[in-house]
C-alpha cells in the first residue's frame, strides 16, 4: 500500500511522509478508498493543488485525491456531484433528440 502511495505522490513530484489505511468495509468486487494522513499541512495543499495532474498520467488516471470533508460538507459534496450528473444525463438525452430531429429533417428534405 505505502508503495503505490509513494508512486502517485512521485507521479505529481511530491515526496512527503505519511501514514496511510484502507477505509471501510471489505466487500467483493469493491475498491475500498486509503486514507492518507499527512504531517505537514502545507504538503496536503500542494499535493492537493497538483492532484489535477493525474489526469493526464497513463498510470494513475483513475486516481482520485480529495480533501477531508466534515459529515455536513460530505453530504454537500454528494447533492453537488448528483446534481451535476443529473444534469448531464439530461444534456445527453437532449443531444441524443436533437440528432434523432436532425437525422429525420435531413430524410425528409
């Protein structure tokens, strides 16, 4: 665990001490999420400023890092990312009827 920890921090150029576990239950299937302790707080805003950049890497693309959340901002964050992924499922199903209304204009024109 520490090591694939110590490869993401290196793939954004940081090399900080930590303490890291895995976080709740153990299920079938199911990646469980790590919880990461940092001993400087200015490292957790440097790594968190460049966490953006795992993106963009081969290895480590479906890496996530985010801050922790009290209970109130977790369920915050949960409405946010909910609400968004509503409406891009709506901004889909549009997309999808306006090609639908466009390909049977061009079959009747």
């Amino acid at each position: 665990l520490s090591g694939r920890i110590t490869a993401v921090f290196e793939e954004i150029s940081e090399k900080p001490s930590f303490e890291a576990a895995r976080i709740g239950k153990v299920e079938n299937g199911k990646v469980r999420p790590i919880k990461v302790s940092l001993r400087s707080s200015n490292a957790v805003h440097q790594i968190l400023a460049k966490a953006r950049n795992l993106r963009m890497s081969t290895s480590h693309r479906s890496v996530y890092i985010e801050p922790d959340r009290s209970p109130d901002e977790r369920v915050k964050q949960k409405g946010t990312v909910n609400r968004d992924e509503t409406q891009k499922q709506k901004k889909t199903v549009a997309n999808i009827i306006m090609s639908e209304v466009a390909a049977y204009v061009a079959k009747i024109s």
